[in-house]
C-alpha cells in the first residue's frame, strides 16, 4: 500500500461548541476507520487544520467530501504527497477543552507572549504555516474604528 498524507486548512461557516466538536470527532473516527485513514485535527479561532493520511485515492475521495461539506468553507489544500510512513498510526482524534491556567506549569507549555512568531531563516512556505498555527492560538485582532 502507498501511503500519502495530506494537508488542509478551512474555515468553519459556523462556530463549533464543544458538543459539535465531539460530534464531528466521533463522525471522523468511524468514517476514517472503515478507510485507513489517520491523522490529526485541530479547531481554533473558527478554523480547521488537519492532517491526514492513507492510501490517496481514499485522501482524494475525503478531501472532496470536506470541499462539499457546508460546515466548512475556504478549504485550502497545503500539501498532497507520498509518505513512506504514518505519522499518526497510532492516533485517535480526541478533543479536551482546556484553559490556560490549567496548562501553565505543564512541561512544554508556553505562553503566547513568548512565542516569537516572526523567526529569521524560515522558507516561505514554513513562515505561511507558522501563521496558520499562529492564527489558531491567537485572538483575532479587534477591529479599528476610525471616526
């Protein structure tokens, strides 16, 4: 079997709560089992980044699904490719709602006012995906009112 993998990034039409997530989750597991397909999902600040992986016609076949799918829009694909091995193998999507006094002090956490988002000697393509992360974990900047 030729493994691909597969990137996208999309905007939520709507906002997703906690239940809907959980339900989009379980949805994802099931249909991703019965595929092969593996991978990672994240939500934040209204939009999804997910990484998938499987055999590419299956991928192709998903990815089409989520273009048509009304819950999502502006899906963007950044990477289509073959892989020599699961990343995710051994992955269940899972969700858990957590609040930044409960990671504080966790090995690994940093906080967002330590994060340089602008390192030097990064591709371009590396800057654009630092940004999407970013914009997951950042809130969105307040509007400008000129009067």
């Amino acid at each position: 079997m030729a493994l691909h993998h597969l990137i996208y990034l999309s905007r939520a039409t709507e906002p997703f709560s906690d239940d809907d997530l959980k339900t989009l989750l379980a949805q994802a597991r099931r249909n991703n089992a019965a595929q092969h397909i593996t991978g990672m999902l994240v939500y934040g600040n209204g939009q999804f980044a997910q990484i998938i992986e499987g055999e590419q016609r299956d991928l192709a076949a998903l990815y089409e699904r989520l273009q048509r799918d009304p819950r999502h829009s502006q899906v963007t694909k950044f990477a289509d490719k073959a892989i020599a091995a699961r990343s995710f193998g051994e992955w269940s999507m899972a969700f858990q709602a957590a609040a930044t006094e409960q990671m504080e002090g966790q090995p690994g956490y940093v906080s967002l006012n330590s994060l340089d988002l602008e390192p030097a000697g990064l591709s371009a393509t590396d800057t654009q995906l630092l940004g999407m992360i970013a914009s997951f974990v950042l809130p969105a900047p307040a509007a400008v009112r000129e009067d």
